[in-house]
C-alpha cells in the first residue's frame, strides 16, 4: 500500500477578517434619526450603520433589522439611533479567521461583526455576506 507524504501538500493558511471587511466604517452620532439613518444606508447600498459617541467611539449598531423593529413597535421617524441600537457591539479581531467569525455571527444571530485590532480600536466591519464570499 502508498502512503503519500503529508510534506508534499501545501496548506493554505485561513482568511482573516481583516482581508474581507469594509475599512471605510459609515458611522452617524447616537442622535441620528430613524430617517437620516435610512437615507445614508440606501445612499450608500449598506445594511448597518455604526453609532458613536461624542467623542467618535463606537457604542452601537443599527441595522435594517433594529429599523423594521423599531417601525413595528409604532416608533416613527424622528426616533434617535440611541433608543433603537443594538448594544453592546459585538466585536472580532481583525486577525480572527473567516470561520471563526462566522461562528459568533451564528451563536449571536447577527449579520454585522464591529472589527477591531489589537488595541480594541474599530478599523473595519464585516458583515456576513462578506465573510461567506471568502468561503
């Protein structure tokens, strides 16, 4: 019987998050309105929008999903982001790979992850039609 040399394969090392996310974040203060929201996400073709303090930190999400929720309740327009975002975020480091980011979004039930680097400061987001193009 041949064995086959296990030296003979080449194994390629697994994506990481950070060669698939959106380095460019479109972020909007936690006094944005349902509307102005809205308008961003369909001008700019996105799902989400992060949600930052005053001092430009990250403090929230909103997604398409947090504005059908929030319209369901009855909530009108004018609602700011900070009443419908969803927090805390959830984050990954940016050298996390494309698997195991995948897995949080499933055990967490959501289609955004905030990445961050080794000093926990945003540099991207994934969202998960991003990391599934990569699989």
């Amino acid at each position: 019987m041949k064995r086959e040399n296990m030296t003979e394969f080449q194994f390629e090392e697994e994506p990481k998050v950070k060669g698939v996310m959106t380095k460019n974040v479109i972020t909007a203060k936690k006094e944005a309105t349902i509307k102005e929201l809205t308008q961003v996400m369909a001008s700019k073709n996105i799902g989400s929008v992060i949600i930052v303090d005053d001092k430009g930190e990250p403090i929230g999400i909103v997604t398409e999903r947090d504005i059908i929720k929030a319209l369901g309740r009855g909530l009108g327009i004018d609602t700011k982001a900070e009443e419908i975002m969803s927090k805390p975020l959830i984050t990954v480091n940016e050298n996390t790979g494309v698997h195991d980011a995948l897995q949080l979004m499933i055990l967490k039930n959501i289609r955004h992850l905030v990445v961050v680097n080794d000093d926990n400061k945003m540099t991207g987001i994934a969202s998960i039609r991003d990391l599934v193009k990569i699989v």
